[in-house]
C-alpha cells in the first residue's frame, strides 16, 4: 500500500502542476467574459426555469430541469462540501477557502459553456432515454467535419477518465468518509457501512436516470436545508468572530499561514493549490460530468439547461463550501492545541526506511484497533508549509494492558524532534467538521454530520453511478449496464476495507481522478466552445427581445419534485 501511495502521490504532483490550475482559471475567465458574464444569467434567469415554468412535456428528455439540476446537485453536493473543505483547511490554511471562492465563481461560465455544448450534441434517438457529455460532443462535433475516427477516440479517452473519476471521487471517497465517520462515532466497523452503502445505491439506481431523479430531486433540498440550518446555529454562536475569519481568508490566501497547533503552516502557493483542488473536485466544473445528467432534461433549448447548470457551482462552492469553511476555522478545530498529552514524548532513530519515533503507549482506553494520530515535529524544510515542521502518522493498535501507538518512519536528513507536548487525534475529512460541530455542541456532530454524511454521499454516489453507467453505454452498448452496476457497488464496499489511511491518501486518490477527467475535457470546452457561446447569445438575445418566454404558470410544488409536470 505504501508504493501505491507513493504512486498517486506522484501522478497528483504531474496532474496537479501549477499550470493545470491556470488552465482552469483561465478557462473561467475566458468563458466569463466571452459570456458577458453569464453568471448574472444564471442567477437571475436560472431560478425561474428550475421552477417549471418552461417545462414542456413534448420536449425530448427524461426528467425536467429541476431534477436534472438536482441530480447534478446531488453528485457535487456531497462529502467534498464536508470532507473537502476540511482537507483544503487542514492542508492549505484559511487562504484555500478564498480560491475555492474563485474557481466557484469561474466555474459557474465554465459550466454554463459545457453543459449547452452537450445539450447541443446529445444523442436523442431515443427522445425518452437521451445520452449526452463530452463524449458525444466529440463524437458527433468531429464527426461534421469528416472526423469520425479522431472524434470516436477522443469520446473513449474521456469515458475512460470519467470511468476513473467515478470509481474514485464519485465512489471511493464518499464511501471511505462516511465509513471513517461512523466508526469514530458509533463503533460500527467501517466494512459494515459499505456493504449497507452498496444496498443502498444499488436498490436505486437500478430505477435508471428517472428514479435517480426523483430521489435526488427529494434529497438534495432537504440535506442542503438540514445543513444550512445547523450551520446558521454554530455561525450565530461565534458571529462576532466572522469579520476576523474573513480578514484571515484574505490574507491567507496571499500571504503564508503561521503553523499554530494541529495546522502545521502553509504558503500563500500551498493555498492556491489546495483550494483550486478542492473546489475543482467539489462543484467538478470543468470535468465535464454534470452535461451528462443535465443531457437527460426535457427541453429544446440548449442554453436554457446551460443556464440552469451555471447554479451549480454558486450553490455548491459559494454557499455550502463557504459555510463548512466558517464553522471549521469560527471553531478553532483546524489549529487545536494536542488533544492527548503525553508525559514522555517518543524519540527518533535513524533507519533504512528513515527516522523510526519509539513505541509508546496510547493512554486512555477509548480507542479502537487502527485509530489514527499525528505527532508534529520539527526536521528538514518543508516546501508545502515553508518551515521544518512535518506531521508523523500513528497508528494505534491493541496491546496487552491496552493500546499502543506505532509510527509511520521520516524520511528526512535532520534528526526530526517533536514541538507539541502531546499528540493529536487525527481527524481526516468529514470527521474534522463533525468535531467541529461538537465543540460548539457536543453531540451535534455526531449525529448532524453523521446524518449529512450518509444522505450527501449515497446523493453522490447515486448520480456519479449513472455518469460511468452512460461512459459505459457509450463504450460498451447497454449489454454493459448491469455488470458495471455491480462493478460499481462492490467498489463502495472495497473503500471501507482499510486501504485509504491518512488525508494525504484521500488527497491523492480524489485528486487523480479529478484531474484526469479535467484534462480530456478542458481542451473539447475550447476546441467548441464557441458553438456554446453562439447558442447562448442568441438564446438571451431572444429572451431579452421578449420573442420567448413561459407560456403556463409554474406546476404544482409537488408535481415538480416528482417530475409529473413533464409527463404526458
């Protein structure tokens, strides 16, 4: 497991490279002006066709706009809005929430542009079952211009990365956090929660996309609401620290971070990085798996879905991100002081494999065979944090009179000495925000985050499924459908076995996937993303003009949850 690590470590660093990041940001800009920043369309225009007042059932399509909206929703909407934010903080520092920000607000012209472009080239052979994505754009985009061959190959390329992203992102990394959670909080070994996740997902999406939506169109509200609500409450406990939180935000984001407790510092690059990465991974705009569900609405204007698909990075980046963000850092819990105090620290000697700390005993006995702690230490210079300071890894096993802490080795030139008096508990992803939570309210996190973690990642992992099931469709045929499908669920339970330990695992594991989808995708948004552009300007030309516009009243709130103001 150890040369696996090391093995997505290194392809994150050849993923991630500085350079990726400015291609997403240069994408938002370029499509943010070229739209005549069409996030003020979304924003403005997008909430009245979300409420069905241009929905027609004669449209071809599967679902309406609120439940393609939903269904994406419920795929960005998850553990990267609990976990991923909480990994952005721990690693990167308050200044990370500010670029999450950024590419939040990029990322909503980088969706409008990708969605209307697969809208534009969906395959409606079957008007009540629409296939669309990038693959298809590719496909039938190259195809016009005598490019069968190149077209079908550059649709396989981005099947296969939106085959990784899902086994990965959309999979693994729910499953792995909502497993680790419930095993801190409740006991319930973390293979148990897999086996009952796979149940779960299976027994809905085996309905296909209509019931994916009508489940997503049900949860996303009320998880969104839930959280939001409990959010409001820890916020309005420490309202007088917000103004100091933001002015944090800001000067993280371009200045280095001081190491203060559990946070071990980071620079103003460390920032950057981390939030761009979490952010990218949280709304996926860019990657190009949200035009795959918004390609099942029912509708015959491409930009209109497009405009619609623009809300998604507000409400997941702008809002959920921001408010988990407020509550770790109002909380304190990212630069806790050590949780554990210990009255002789271990010592290092020096290995093959590095600088080996000493077995000591874990005092207390509330733990449970392979809890996690860190010891914090000073050695050689550290390029992510800008000091010498590193985290050791622990791993807690049973003893005969109790528990002992076993330490991953160091590799470092200077013998590395400890700075705390104590260690911490390592609290990876979700788990940092729960405890967030409960120190504001103990208890609170254990059953709010608990509750949120479970209805946000079966959410995802529902949507993320039928994203790699139309991969599959397009290239393999329908006869691939169903082994995928078991494929997929088995992979749920393969995340709860133990194979992720450390956030830096989750952090390599998420960020491969993440990053390959972004590189097949990226560059069809710029080869056609003029024919986006084209559709949408004319599209608003004629809603300005006031040449199109609803022609009924919004449905029946319950009629647009179920989706039954689109049935004919």
């Amino acid at each position: 497991m150890a040369e696996f690590s090391a093995l997505l470590a290194t392809l994150n660093g050849i993923l991630w490279h500085e350079y990726v990041l400015y291609a997403i940001v240069g994408t938002g800009v370029v499509f943010t002006v070229w739209s005549g920043f069409g996030q003020y369309r979304a924003l403005t225009h997008g909430p009245a066709v979300i409420r069905g007042i241009y929905d027609n059932p004669d449209d071809p399509g599967a679902i309406n706009h609120f439940q393609a909206l939903s269904a994406a929703l419920s795929a960005t909407v998850g553990l990267g809005n609990i976990g991923g934010v909480a990994l952005a903080i721990a690693l990167g520092g308050p200044g990370a929430v500010f670029w999450m920000w950024v590419i939040g607000l990029l990322g909503m012209s980088i969706k409008l542009t990708e969605v209307t472009l697969s809208m534009l080239y969906r395959n409606t052979d079957d008007p009540d079952n629409p296939h669309g994505g990038p693959m298809w754009v590719a496909h039938k985009a190259l195809e016009k211009k005598g490019m069968a061959g190149l077209g079908r190959t550059i649709g396989v390329i981005f099947c296969l990365t939106l085959l990784v992203s899902t086994a990965t992102g959309g999979n693994m990394f729910q499953a792995w956090n909502v497993g680790e959670l419930t095993q801190e909080y409740f006991n319930v070994p973390s293979w148990i929660t897999g086996i009952i996740l796979a149940v779960l997902v299976g027994s809905v999406i085996i309905g296909g996309i209509k019931r994916i939506g009508k489940v997503a169109g049900t949860l996303v509200p009320f998880m969104v609401v839930l959280y939001l609500g409990a959010g409001f409450y820890v916020l309005a406990l420490n309202i007088g620290d917000i103004p100091d939180i933001f002015a944090l935000i800001f000067k993280s984001a371009f200045a280095p971070t001081e190491a203060t407790g559990a946070f071990i510092g980071g620079t103003a690059a460390s920032a950057f990085l981390f939030g761009l990465k979490r952010a990218a991974f949280s709304n996926e705009a860019g990657q190009g798996s949200s035009p795959i569900a918004h390609s099942a609405a029912k509708t015959d204007e491409p930009a209109r879905e497009g405009i619609v698909a623009g809300l998604e990075p507000f409400i997941d980046t702008i809002v959920v991100c921001t408010f988990t963000a407020l509550i770790i850092l109002s909380t304190g819990i990212w630069n806790r002081a050590p949780d554990i105090p210990l009255d002789t620290l271990p010592t290092a000697v020096h290995t093959e494999a590095g600088w080996q700390f000493s077995q000591i005993e874990a005092p207390g006995d509330d733990w449970v065979n392979d809890d996690r702690v860190m010891l914090i230490v000073k050695g050689d210079a550290n390029e992510t944090t800008g000091n010498a300071l590193h985290r050791v890894e622990g791993i807690v096993a049973p003893a005969d009179d109790g528990f002992v802490v076993n330490w991953v080795p160091l590799r470092s030139t200077a013998m590395p000495t400890a700075v705390d008096d104590g260690m911490y508990r390592t609290y990876v992803g979700a788990t940092l925000t729960a405890k967030a939570f409960d120190s504001v309210t103990p208890g609170l996190g254990k059953w709010l985050v608990s509750i949120a973690a479970w209805l946000f990642a079966v959410s995802t992992m529902i949507s993320w499924s039928y994203y790699g099931e139309q991969g599959m469709v397009y290239l393999a045929g329908d006869k691939a459908v169903l082994p995928y499908k078991f494929v997929y669920c088995l992979l749920i339970i393969i995340a709860t076995l133990g194979l992720i330990k450390t956030d830096a695992d989750l952090d390599n594991i998420t960020g491969v996937g993440t990053a390959v989808m972004l590189f097949a995708n990226i560059p069809i948004c710029w080869f056609f993303g003029y024919q986006a552009m084209r559709a949408y300007k004319d599209y608003i030309a004629r809603l300005k003009s006031g040449r199109m516009g609803p022609d009924h009243p919004p449905p029946h709130l319950d009629d647009l949850l179920s989706g039954r103001d689109v049935q004919k």
